[in-house]
C-alpha cells in the first residue's frame, strides 16, 4: 500500500512563498481563484463558541489529511476544516483503488491513513502554516482580518474503548494545546524564516469534535462516547448520524422508486443494526441537555454514507460492502435533517455533508446548516476550486435577495418576516419536497462515466489535459515544464580504451509540460485515472518522485526517483537502479549503472569514461532520466522541486 509523508514545516512554507511569488499558485491552485471574501458581504458564521469566515470546508475525509489539503481548502473558502477521522487502529490496509467517484461516487476508506502521531503533525503544520501566512499578508487581506477566522472541527471514531486508549487521550488533549509541538516545529525552521521561531501562536488547535461511529454502533454506546468526550474532555460535539434513520422502505423508495438508481443495492441488516429513529431522538435530547448542564454544546451531522452492496467491481470484494455518497445521498441526508430537526426544534445545532455542489450550495445555505462540508465534488473536475464557485453562487443569491449577510439570505429566503430558525426551517420544509422530482439527482443524470479516448498512458507525452492535477484531494500529480523537445541521442561501447557512440536515434517530446507524480503524497485512490481521459493511470504510468531515501526504499516495487542530493536523482527503472548527478559549475552530467559511470557534457556528449565495461551500454533510462532533472532543476521556484530537494 502507498504510505503518505509530508515534508517539513519549513519546507512547506518555502514551496508556498516561492510559488506564489513566482507562479501565482500555491500547490497548482491558482492565484486567480483564491477565495478573498467580497467587500460589503458577510459570509461569517458562529461555530459553537467560534467564529468563521464562511460555513464551508472539507468534509472529513481524502481532503483533510495532511496539510497541504487544508492550505488548498483554505483558499478556496474553506473555513471550517473537518480533519480525517482519527481511531486508535492507525496501522490500516485499505483496498485501492478506495474511492470510484465517476458519478454519484462510492468509497472503502474510512479513517485516518497516517499514524497518530503523523497525523498529529500534519494538522499542527497546518495550523502553523496558515498563522504565518496571515501574519505575512501573501494573500492580500491585513492580519487579523476576519478572513483568517477558520475552525479546526476534530473528527474522532469508532467506539468508546479506543477513544479512551492513553495514545487517542493524549492526542486529543494535545489537539486542545499544541504548545510543544508548536514551539518544537518553529524552532525547526531554517535560516531564512528565522523571524518566526518565536512567533507567537495560539496553541488551542480544537475544542470541539464531529464524532464518527461504526455503522451499527448501538445507541447506548454513541451516548457514552459523547459525554465521555463533553465530561471528561471538554469538547463540543457533533455527532453523526446515518441515512438508514429514515428505515429500509423509505430509503428503498427514495433510492429505487423516485431516483432510480436500480443498480445500488441496500444492505437491509445495517437498518436492522443503525439507529433507529424514535431512539435516536431520544438519544439527542439527552444529550442535547448533558452538553447544556457541561457548558458545551451538542449537535448532529447528516449524514454519514450509506451502507449498499459491493457490486460494481471496482474495489476489492471486502466484506461485500461499500459506501455511497453524492448526489442520491444529498436526498436522503436532507430528509433525515428535517425529520430529526422537527423533533428536536428548529435551534437544534445542524452539520450537513451529502452531495453538496454548485447547483444546490445556496439551497443548503437557507436551510441554516453550519457547517456544510464537501467531499465527493471535490474529487470532480477543478477539485478544490470548484468552491470558488460556491462562494460566487452565494453571492448571487444574495444580490437577488437583498443580503449583505448569511443570515438575511435566510431570512430573505422564507420571506414572511420570521427569524432565523423558522425561516430556515419553514425552507426546508419546502426544499425537501422538490428533491426527488428534481432530475439533478435522479440516475439518468448521475451514470456517465467520465469520457475516455482510445489512448493510453506511457512516461511521457499524454495529451496532458492536466485534469489529474486537481481532482487529486493531495496534491501529488504535477506538470513539468520541460518544453517540447528534439535531440539525437546515442547508446556507447567501450572501445579500445574509450567511450565510442552508436546506435543514433532521437528523443522527443511533442507536448510541452509532462505529468509526474509526488509518491509521498500519493495514496493511490485511483480519482485521477477515474479523470484521466487516457488508459493506465496517471498516479500508475507516470513518474514517480520520492521526498527522500527513506520513503523510497519504502516502496522497492515501485519505479522512482528521489533526490540524494540537491542536484541530483537517483532511481529505479525496472529492475535496475542508476544515478544522474547534475554539476552546474560545468553543465556536466554523471551517469552511474550497473555497467558504467561516465561523465557527459550538456549535449550528452562523454568526456570521461570513469569505469570499464565490455559491450554496448544503453543509455536509454539515462536520456529518461535527464529530461526529468533538468525539467525539475530549471523550476525549482515550484512547490514540487521544493519538496523534493528538500
């Protein structure tokens, strides 16, 4: 399995500054789609006790767990960041591919793929990363802006005896105060930022948690756990429920009857075993005054995935199950919010993530939901940008409105002068009964496939649509700008003493970037060859860099490079492993294989033949390499040259 490694907290913040500064992009997102706010419009919102920019952010899942997705949510609106569900089992082995997001999107991963402790780093560079970057104004908006308010929403699973095991105990309590880490971090930066070792910076990561509990976590248990996490932590919570609530026949009829989708298959024991619904708002008044007597405050999310049958081999068969998300799920997750809403009142705390997209943000927004996460229309086309859209779809609806705040968009919504609540409550009301007429979520709409071309992918030269740039939640596939190139090239003899060339050709490249790919970032779910209009799989076809040795070697089945040095690659093509060593002082290349080591000049021409063989040396994996070195060495201002090189 792929094992992910983030770089350094320095090494972070010298791949963002030098991007922007040069690239207008902060790991390939684009300068020009940064979320800014726009004047005269409050997109604000309270968060139990806190207060955030916007009521968006990334679902708690591919996109919230390692730092530089939280940067990339960051700008693109994301203010409320619902990190990777974190549990006591941190050593898992997840099928891949694990997501199939083509249409209405299916998963089997579930948690955390990092270590406690890995996570823990991650989601402290994080929030380091970004206090820095306010604090130098990059983005444009003054320190202290409102624009940098965001929330960190921890998100923990999946039953009561892990969460109290002393490592889940400490990492939550550290999550809480960070202060060590945080100083150990910034006294970790290299010379050139160190200005901001002592800097100052809020050491309360959370104080609040979106609890995830296994599909069939009976209701006794889920209570235990959030006033275990209220009591004895301190948390405000928000638990989740799942869609199976609404009972098998009624999520059968929405699914098969009214949308259509014939070919998704229920689990009917995961009903039998779920919450059931009059529990549950038993449950939730419960706990809603425990959390009340604790000074917290408690809320529910809807909803978790569903639970349907493994059937359209894609993943490994498992257990025989997987998860479904998108647009089927956006119906029945808003049903279960209205129905538990009208229970328990219509100041009941609400969370919502379900098929969230561009054509039902603003929808969601007058349903008075805080806050609204995203997931699968990430992994669409334009990934993280897509939430650009968002914001500028809000903005219209204020306009029409007369809003210059969520709150009036909500209340403008209704339009017979209630308050807040009943405003959005009276929406919903409305809004629900539209969805399953609407055709945006029925099956018909939902089954394409994305489109593929009779291609397939080799080292080079796709037809570089860059599509798997952004889907990916990570970051991990890139361009290389190396330009279209054409050049003779040659295989070598040893020859009385000396190097003689033969066997003439030409190496080209037709397209003028080329994708590769950041193996450390990588955990191989498969959404960029879902994009990929091509054969093969970007993430399987394209190369592959290491951050370091260690991660390298990690993966000996793989083909890569990785940079031992800053100026040059080592790797593995095949079987066999070479090394190419750039010396700028000269422009001259050194060449080391199994069967020589010879020094070129810049032309590939040899001048010195180091080591003697006998027979023809191919120097094809040396031409291969090259180009790669050179295109990496001459942009090195890109975030990942920077990483890379360390």
């Amino acid at each position: 399995m792929a094992e992910l490694h983030g770089p350094s907290l320095g090494t972070h913040l010298k791949a963002i500054i030098s991007e922007l500064k040069n690239k207008d992009s902060i790991y390939g997102y684009p300068k020009s789609k940064f979320f800014l706010g726009f004047e005269g419009y409050d997109f604000s919102v309270d968060f139990h006790d806190k207060k955030a920019f916007t009521q968006l952010g990334p679902s708690s899942g591919p996109h919230t767990q390692m730092a530089q997705n939280i940067i990339l949510s960051f700008l693109g609106g994301g203010r409320i960041m619902e990190l990777k569900t974190v549990q006591i089992l941190d050593e898992l082995e997840i099928p891949r591919p694990c997501i199939d997001a083509r249409n209405i999107c299916y998963n089997v991963e579930w948690s955390q793929e990092l270590k406690l402790q890995e996570s823990y780093t991650e989601y402290v560079n994080a929030w380091i990363l970004l206090k820095i970057i306010e604090d130098m104004e990059i983005l444009g908006p003054p320190k202290g802006d409102p624009f940098y308010n965001m929330v960190f929403d921890l998100s923990v699973g999946y039953d009561l005896e892990g969460i109290k095991k002393p490592n889940v105990k400490i990492w939550l309590e550290q999550m809480q105060d960070a202060s060590v880490a945080i100083k150990e971090a910034l006294a970790s930066l290299p010379d050139e930022f160190a200005d901001y070792r002592d800097f100052e910076i809020d050491p309360h990561i959370s104080n609040s948690i979106t609890l995830s509990t296994f599909h069939g976590c009976p209701p006794t248990e889920i209570e235990e756990i959030v006033k275990h996490l209220i009591k004895e932590h301190g948390f405000h919570v928000i638990t989740k429920l799942n869609p199976t609530l609404l009972g098998y026949d009624f999520v059968d009829k929405i699914i098969h009857e009214d949308l259509g989708y014939e070919q998704v298959i229920l689990d009917p024991p995961s009903f039998d075993a779920d919450l059931q619904f009059d529990v549950g708002i038993a449950m939730l008044k419960r706990l809603k005054a425990f959390a009340k007597e604790h000074g917290r405050l408690f809320g529910a999310k809807f909803t978790n995935t569903l639970v349907v049958k493994n059937n359209q081999g894609i993943f490994e068969e498992g257990d025989g199950l997987m998860y479904m998300s998108g647009a089927p799920l956006h119906v029945l997750a808003m049903h279960s919010m209205h129905a538990v809403r009208s229970k328990m009142g219509d100041d009941f705390p609400i969370s919502f993530s379900a098929g969230i997209a561009n054509h039902n943000i603003v929808d969601s927004v007058k349903c008075n939901m805080t806050p609204i996460t995203i997931c699968t229309d990430l992994l669409k086309t334009g990934g993280y940008t897509r939430m650009f859209g968002y914001m500028k779809n809000i903005k219209k609806a204020m306009d029409k409105n007369d809003a210059k705040s969520i709150a009036e968009l909500i209340v403008a919504s209704e339009g017979n002068g209630k308050d807040l609540n009943a405003a959005a409550a009276a929406f919903t009301t409305e809004y629900i009964k539209t969805l399953a007429t609407n055709p945006r979520y029925h099956y018909d709409k939902n089954k394409k496939s994305p489109p593929k071309i009779d291609s397939h992918l080799t080292l080079f030269d796709c037809i570089t649509c860059n599509k798997c740039l952004h889907v990916c939640p990570n970051a991990a596939n890139i361009s290389i700008p190396i330009g279209e190139l054409s050049f003779p090239t040659n295989n070598f003899e040893f020859q009385n003493g000396g190097v003689v060339a033969v066997d003439d050709g030409t190496f080209i490249l037709e397209k003028t970037a080329q994708i590769a790919n950041l193996a450390d970032f990588c955990n191989e779910c498969g959404d960029c060859d879902t994009y990929c209009p091509e054969h093969g799989g970007p993430f399987i076809a394209k190369p592959r860099f290491f951050n370091s040795e260690f991660s390298y070697l990690e993966s000996p089945d793989h083909d890569g490079f990785y940079f031992p040095t800053a100026n040059a690659l080592k790797g593995r093509i095949g079987a066999e492993e070479y090394v190419l060593e750039h010396n700028p002082l000269n422009s001259q290349y050194r060449w080391i294989s199994k069967d020589a080591e010879i020094v070129l000049d810049k032309n590939n021409k040899p001048i010195t033949e180091l080591t003697k063989a006998s027979g023809k040396i191919d120097m094809t994996n040396y031409y291969i390499m090259k180009v790669l070195l050179d295109g990496l060495l001459e942009n090195s201002e890109d975030y990942a040259p920077i990483i890379l090189r360390g």
